[in-house]
C-alpha cells in the first residue's frame, strides 16, 4: 500500500483515454498541473492497430518522446489499463492473436509496481491500494479486452437506425451464459479485490460501465455481465464503490440506479480524440462534454464527499459531488 503526500483539497486520481501518439498531448501537462496523487491511462493509450507487433512497439516509443507525457511522468505516479487500439485492433476481444506480445510491450513501457503479480495470471488486471490520513483507497483495474467474448455484430444496420439511434449501430446485446467481458480468472480475483476494506474503491474500466445499450462497445453489450458485476458488489456488501472508464471520444458522468445503491461511472475520453455525437444514454448526469478532456475524482473521505470532475482545454467543463452516504446499502 503507498501512502500519498497530504492536499487539504483531498486525494485526487486523474484520468483519460484515447490519446494518439503522434498528436501534441497538451492536456497531459494541464493534467499534471493539477498535482493529482496519481494518473490512470484507462486504456486506447496509444493507436497501434495492427497484426504487427512491431508497430505497437513503435507507437509506445513514439508516445515515451512526447514531451507533454514526460512532464507527467516525471511529476505523477502512472497506472494503466488497456483498451482495443493498444491492446490490439479496433473492437477486439480474447480472439487477438498478439495479446500476449501486447501484454509485455506493455508491462516495458508503463513498468506496473506489481509487475511479479502481473506476469503471475493472464490479462493485465491490477488493483492497487493508497493511504490517505490513515483511510484507504482502492483502486482496481480491469482488464477488458484479454478475456472478452466476441461482439454480436448487426448484419444489417441500416435496418436498426432510428429517430432514438441517429447514427448506424454496429452492434447487439449478447444473452449467452458463456458470454463473457472478464473470464472466470479474472471475476474470481475481483471477487476477492471487492472484500478489501477501503473508504473507497475505485474501479476502471476501459469501456463504460452504467450506460444503456447503444449499439457501440459498452458492458451492456453483455448485460449479464453488467447484471454480475452488480451482483458481486452487493454479494460482499461492498459499499463506496465508484467506476470511471473511457473509450468513447467525449465525457459524460452516467448514474445507474437500478441497484440497491447508485453505481456512478465518471467517463474521460479523449485526451486528443474526439468524435462528432454522443450516444443516447438514459443514465447521463453531466454532459456531454465534446471537446477533448480528462477526469479527476477528489475523494475528502473525512468529510465523505467525493467530486467528480471532467477538465477540458478551456478549464473545468463540469462538476459534480456526492456524499458518500449515498453510496451506501440503506
């Protein structure tokens, strides 16, 4: 467990997604500059997509010179997951053949604190835990790619586009028990991640978590999944749980309440990508904010509040706190 330097503002995790090697990254040095305790890669942290795994090598070289990532690094303590354009290919799951070239490029480049256990299992699921005046917080990274079943793709799409969806949707929900977004390895450790004991567990994921289906890459595409990971967290009675996740090219903060306590999941995308519309989601609470951005979440857990933030060029473009009270089984 690392302890953090003090800030009376409270302890701060930063984070985005969707940042491509060769563009300027002037928002990592606007990231760092808010002297978070850490910053999260939450995954398309480069854009390799390729077959080649020399290519993904490159892109992770070409990212190591950018001078605005090196101020991060310098000043932040890094952590990182992956999503499709780093791990491999756009959309991509269990079937990509270079995962495992993936996964040491990876661990060489970001080098996680607790590489032994990373190169012990499959995947790059990490969890890591922070004492902040004398609480702990947790954060846990998911991996959502290494396991991942297949997409149901839409062979006609046209056919499913209306006045709801205004855009051609690639893809359908998945019901088939074997179906799956973590693999049994990955669940069992998590299930055993959520027993902790922290004043507040973050988890990241590299797609959404609490949205609705919308036809593009989100845990609703395998709502049984979705419907499990509700199912642990409230099998273990783990209270103060909160998500972030990235991957869709704009920043929203979406709140699923058909829980016993609302799942919050804070989405930061894209450091330098961005993307004409955003998708309907009936769980949105702030945004959509289009421009490119990144997220911090401030937890005070003396005065058991947390803020969720989402920073864009021009400054803080939204803003929300919640008692932590709210988090918990009434």
């Amino acid at each position: 467990m690392e302890t953090v330097p003090l800030f009376s503002q409270g302890f701060s995790l930063a984070f985005g997604s969707c940042l491509h090697q060769e563009k300027e990254l002037a928002l990592l040095s606007k990231a760092a500059a808010q002297s978070p305790n850490a910053f999260v890669f939450i995954g398309d942290n480069v854009y390799a997509d390729t077959y080649d795994s020399m290519k993904i090598n490159k892109a992770y070289q070409t990212l190591a010179c950018n001078p605005n990532f090196q101020l991060l690094k310098q000043s932040t303590p890094i952590y990182a997951t992956w999503d499709d354009h780093d791990y491999g290919m756009d959309d991509v799951g269990k079937y990509y053949p270079l995962k495992e070239a993936s996964k040491r490029m990876f661990n060489a480049f970001f080098q996680p604190p607790n590489q032994d256990e990373l190169l012990s299992h499959p995947g790059i699921y990490q969890a890591y835990c922070f004492s902040y005046r004398g609480k702990k917080i947790q954060l846990i990274l998911l991996d959502t790619r290494t396991f991942r079943s297949s997409l149901k793709r839409i062979n006609k799409p046209s056919e499913e586009t209306d006045t709801y969806y205004p855009y051609e949707r690639l893809y359908l929900p998945v019901y088939t028990e074997d179906s799956t977004m973590l693999g049994e390895g990955q669940w069992a450790w998590l299930a055993e991640q959520l027993k902790v004991k922290a004043a507040v567990t973050i988890i990241a994921s590299s797609t959404q978590f609490a949205t609705e289906y919308n036809g593009y890459e989100t845990w609703a595409n395998f709502p049984n999944e979705q419907e499990r990971m509700r199912n642990l967290i409230y099998a273990v009675r783990k209270e103060h749980v909160v998500f972030i996740s990235g991957d869709v090219h704009y920043a929203e903060l979406s709140k699923d309440c058909t829980s016993e306590y609302p799942l919050y999941d804070l989405t930061s995308s894209g450091i330098s990508e961005s993307w004409g519309f955003a998708a309907p989601n009936v769980h949105r609470e702030d945004g959509p904010i289009m421009d490119n951005n990144f997220g911090v979440v401030r937890i005070r857990p003396w005065r058991k509040k947390i803020t969720f933030s989402i920073y864009s060029k021009q400054g803080l473009s939204f803003q929300r706190i919640i008692s932590l009270d709210e988090l918990e089984f009434k």
